[in-house]
C-alpha cells in the first residue's frame, strides 16, 4: 500500500531519487547511452532533455547543453572524450530494432 505522502514531501522524494539516479550514471560511465537505450528505452541525452523541458515549464532558460552538463557532470564533449565508445554493429542493431517507430 502506497502511503499517503502530501505533495511537498513527494517532490522533494521524487528529486532525491532523480539526484540518485543522475549521481549513479555519473559513477558508471562504462555503461554506454546505447545500452540504456537498448535496455531501459532512455538515456542521460533523454534525461537531459526531459530536466530542459521541467525547466522551461517553470520559466527557466536552460539550453540543451547546460542541461546535458547537469546530468553528465561535465561538458558532453568531455564526456564522450573520455567515456564513450564506439557502438558495436550489435548494439547498433539492436537499437534499429528497438527504436520507436514514427
């Protein structure tokens, strides 16, 4: 059973739990966007765009890549610097075959 939880408390729940998960992608940056997405449907660039967009809701300029710097902790460029591979021809496909259809 779901407690009852007033609107403040679930927010600020839900925020922590957001700064969880943002401070776990952080930490594990052997796991390539291509895999998130192949598995879960999302990534830091998804995370990334969804917290641009809670912003633009309330009324607060932030680009794209401020945003993504927020969720990636550095610079994207940075990031794929120093983290990211280049996909394999499975990862690749499996993406083909996973990606929502338009």
């Amino acid at each position: 059973m779901v407690p009852d939880i007033d609107d403040a408390t679930r927010v600020q729940l839900e925020a922590a739990a957001f700064r969880r998960l943002v401070t776990h992608l952080r930490e594990r940056t052997d796991v390539q966007n291509i895999d998130l997405m192949n598995l879960a449907g999302f990534c830091r660039n998804c995370l990334s765009k969804w917290y641009r967009a809670a912003a633009e809701e309330k009324g607060v300029a932030l680009d794209y890549e401020a945003a993504r710097e927020i969720v990636y902790g550095m610079p994207y460029d940075d990031f794929k610097r120093l983290h990211q591979r280049e996909a394999t021809a499975e990862q690749k496909a499996a993406f083909e075959q996973n990606k929502p259809k338009d």
